[in-house]
C-alpha cells in the first residue's frame, strides 16, 4: 500500500487548520481518495465563506468523502487509514478513483 498526501506537495502548510487530498493505492492496484481537514479548518473555512457568502454565507459546508482529524501529518493519515482498513470502512471514507490520473502532483 502507498499512501500520497496533497500537503506533502506544498511549500508550507498548517498541521492543525488546513485540508488535504490523500490518495491510498492498496496492493492490487486500485486507488482511492478522501479530503482529509482539521477540525479547526472547518471553523476557517466556516468564518471564510460568512464573509465571501459561499455556501450560503457559512451556514453549510459540503465536502464528499471527508475525513475529520485533530491534525493533518503523513504520522496521522496512515495511523488512519489503517484504521479505516482494518474496519473494513475503506469504501464508506473513500472514493475508488476510476480513470483518475496523478501527473506532475496534479489531481486531474
């Protein structure tokens, strides 16, 4: 199993209020992706949008496939992921990635 972090690509970021796309590619092959945000990224993102007015001025926020976590290093994401694994809850947290391509860091 590999696992990629987005976060991984930047020059910088916050462990404890920032987003991230993970990609898992399990042994045979097929790969699968969630977003992974801090709780305190959701309060930023939240705090964001009342004042742009997306989503309805902060009264929502819709992210599919979302994984909450406390904090967002390579540490936490594979104890989670093998968690999720081990739960057998990979498809309910994941999305298998069907035609999807990773190039040069770009999810396309």
């Amino acid at each position: 199993m590999t696992i990629w972090c987005e976060f991984e690509q930047w020059p910088s970021y916050d462990p404890l209020d920032d987003n991230s796309d993970i990609i898992v590619t399990l042994e045979d092959g097929s790969r699968w992706a969630t977003t992974f945000m801090t709780y305190q990224n959701v309060k930023t993102l939240a705090k964001k949008n009342r004042q742009t007015g997306e989503c309805l001025s902060g009264q929502y926020l819709d992210i599919p496939h979302l994984i909450l976590v406390e904090e967002l290093s390579r540490t936490s994401v594979e104890a989670i992921v093998e968690d999720i694994l081990q739960n057998g809850t990979l498809a309910v947290c994941f999305e298998l990635l069907d035609g999807i391509d990773k190039v040069e860091n770009t999810i396309l």
